[in-house]
C-alpha cells in the first residue's frame, strides 16, 4: 500500500482562557525559541476531537467506540438489549465472564466494595484500566455471552469459543479507535497503533501567565453584613496558537481493514474517517473553565498537506517569537507560514505534495497562494476525502 501523510496545520487565535490546567490549576505552558509559551496539550485536543464526532453527528455511533473502566456493564446494557429475558444480574455476571475471555482483567472496586450495604447487590466489576472498545466489538461481545448464557462458564472454556471472544474484541475497529489507537500494558496484542499523531498546540509569541481576581456575592446580604461571599483567584492567558495533526492514511486503512459496511467498498470508511478527522480537529475546542471565559473561537488558517514522504511540521517557523509590534499576531504568522512552507519544500524536495488552504479575513492573505484555496469547510473536507481515495487507489 502507498504511503501516504495528511498533515493538518492551523492557526487559532483564543481570547483570555484556560484551556488546559496542569496541577495547579494555571494554564499549561512551554517554553520554545527560549521564550515561554502558552500550550494545550494534545492529550486534551484529542479528547476534544474525538468528542466532536458524536456532538456533531459527524460520524454513526456503530462507528464509533466507548472508553471507559465500567465495560461489563456496557456489555450488560447489550445483553438484556438482546435477551430481555435474563435479569441484570445474570446480565454482569455472563458479561464480566465474557469481558474476561478477550483477556482483560475485571473486578469490584475496594471502594465500592466496602460500601455495600447488608441486602444490597454487589457492584458491577469494572477493568483495572480504562478499556476502548468500538460498538461492534461491545455487540458481537453481548452476542457471544447470549450464545453461551446457559453455563457461560462451561462455554468459555472451550477452546474455539475463548479464540471467538479474544476475535471479536481484536477485529471491527472503530473509527476512533483507528485514528487515536488502543493501548493495554497486560494484553500486548490487544493494543492497536494510532494512525493520528497530534502535536502541542503552542502559541507562536511569548505568553505570561495573568490572574484573575474575582468575588461572589451572597444575594441575603444586607447592608449590614458587608463584603463577599467567596473571594478567589484563576489563572489564564490569550494566544495565537500554532496546530499540528498529521494522520497516516495508510495505517488508518489497514486498521479499519474491509470497512465498517461490509458491502462498501474498503476506501468508503477511510474516507468518511479522514474527512471527520479533518472536520473535527479544525473545529473542536477544549472546554476548560469554558463558563468562565467562553473562548468558543476558530481558526483564521488551516493549511492541510497530502504527502507520501513523512509529515512535516511547521512549527519551527515560530522558533523566533512573533512580536505583534502592530498589536496583534495572526498577520506576522500567517507571513511566517507563507514564507516557511515553499522554502522548506523547496530545500526538502516536498513539491509532489498536494496543498489546501482554508483562511478568514485580510490579515491571512499570503497563504492564498500556497495551494488551492477552499471556501469553506465543507469544501475542504470534500476536497481532501476525495485525493486520498484517489491515491489509495493509485497502484503502488
């Protein structure tokens, strides 16, 4: 299969925020160029990203997986959906055997444990780890534990039936899981690789931290009884962020295999995951402490890159700090990324690279011309999904 790169670049500008906190509830930062930085951790962009697919509708939810500890309970959802016959607590007690025949490992929470009441059921057992599996996998898991409701026990310990289980969790990947991966320490071979690489958003100027001092008042004061009610402080910055994704196609295509609809052909789910992807990474946004500073904004420039070489990011056009000397960073960044991409291109041999180029207003103009210019986002995605079924189709 061809090698092929989709590298996504954007630059978005947040007003005062804190998108993503490290410990002490301050915004995160970096320093690069020898100056501090605001950051957004990739962690927290995928999390965004992965979320938007379903707020958005962008993707079905058989396409999609659940992470969570509590999955012998989401199996026993699927269970009683398909036999309504068998009780709740035959339900866990068929899908934690079943959950436990892929390989992982389940059990009662200590906390949970110590707090059940004479009389009362014992909890659910949840996994030692948080556990991504794609709707697929969780209903051809629930049909398995129906199949064998009987003696579960029996059941799954015959040889071929244990090899179905270990089967059905390992294969139908969905989309997310694809894109972002699936990692278990204790089951090696039930980890699945990420296609999707996402960078630290940084900001392409200095940035110092500011803090906010603020008060609450209590609506039963009276005159008498003067002052706040709560006094407190938050930490937050405002940035022009640099973004970076870059997605391995054809390791995203080995990974959905035949497809999510068997009688599709096998680039239909690849497409509609790269175009989500796409969608999703340029609009999504963290939402921390977002009641508190609505920062709901948008890129003014997404660049997106078709490669076959490797991916190439662009950051290092940041490494002198922008300086903002007329009052703002969105035009020297988008010059920046003008003059950067044609001549690393240049110097690097990158000319076979297909180029799309999404902006808003005056201030990113010199980007028009590094590649062919969208009008909107649906046109990008459209844009993009198409020249990547064309080059998986292309002979190697």
């Amino acid at each position: 299969m061809n090698r092929i790169f989709l590298d996504v670049h954007a630059l978005q500008t947040v007003p005062p925020s804190n998108l993503n906190r490290d410990d002490t509830g301050a915004p995160k930062s970096a320093v690069y160029g020898g100056v501090p930085r605001a950051r957004v951790s990739s962690q927290a962009w995928k999390r965004a990203t992965r979320t938007y697919f379903s707020d958005e509708h962008l993707l079905e939810p058989s396409e999609l997986g659940v992470r969570t500890k509590r999955i012998v309970e989401v199996v026993a959802d699927r269970i009683t959906a398909l036999d309504p016959s068998l009780d709740g607590e035959t339900a866990l007690r068929i899908a934690d055997e079943t959950v436990k025949a892929t390989g992982l490992k389940t059990e009662v929470p200590k906390r949970k444990a110590s707090a059940v009441k004479d009389g009362e059921p014992e909890p659910a057992p949840e996994a030692k780890y948080l556990v991504f599996l794609s709707a697929r996998q969780l209903d051809g898991l629930a049909r398995l534990a129906v199949d064998g409701a009987g003696d579960i026990t029996a059941y799954l310990k015959d040889k071929k039936n244990q090899g179905r289980a270990k089967e059905i969790a390992d294969t139908h990947h969905s989309v997310d899981i694809a894109l972002f991966g699936r990692m278990v320490a204790d089951v090696a071979d039930f980890s699945v690789d990420a296609s999707v690489q996402v960078a630290h958003a940084i900001s392409v100027h200095r940035v110092d931290n500011e803090s906010d001092y603020y008060t609450a008042v209590d609506d039963r004061n009276t005159d008498e009884e003067t002052g706040a009610g709560m006094i407190g402080t938050i930490d937050f910055n405002s940035a022009t962020l640099y973004r970076y994704a870059a997605l391995g196609v054809h390791q995203l295509a080995a990974t959905l295999g035949k497809g999510l609809q068997e009688e599709k052909p096998p680039t239909t789910p690849v497409r509609r995951a790269v175009e989500a992807f796409v969608h999703s990474f340029v609009s999504s946004l963290p939402t921390g402490k977002i009641t508190t500073f609505g920062h709901h904004t948008l890129p003014d420039a997404v660049v997106v890159k078709l490669r076959t070489t490797r991916p190439v990011s662009f950051v290092a056009a940041f490494e002198e700090p922008v300086r903002g000397d007329q009052g703002g960073h969105v035009r020297e960044a988008s010059d920046r990324l003008a003059e950067y991409i044609p001549d690393i291109e240049r110097a690097y041999g990158e000319s076979s690279t297909l180029t799309w180029v999404l902006r808003v207003g005056p201030n990113t103009t010199k980007l028009a011309g590094i590649g062919t210019e969208a009008q909107n986002m649906a046109e990008l995605v459209t844009a993009v999904g198409k020249a990547v079924v064309e080059r998986l189709e292309k002979p190697a």
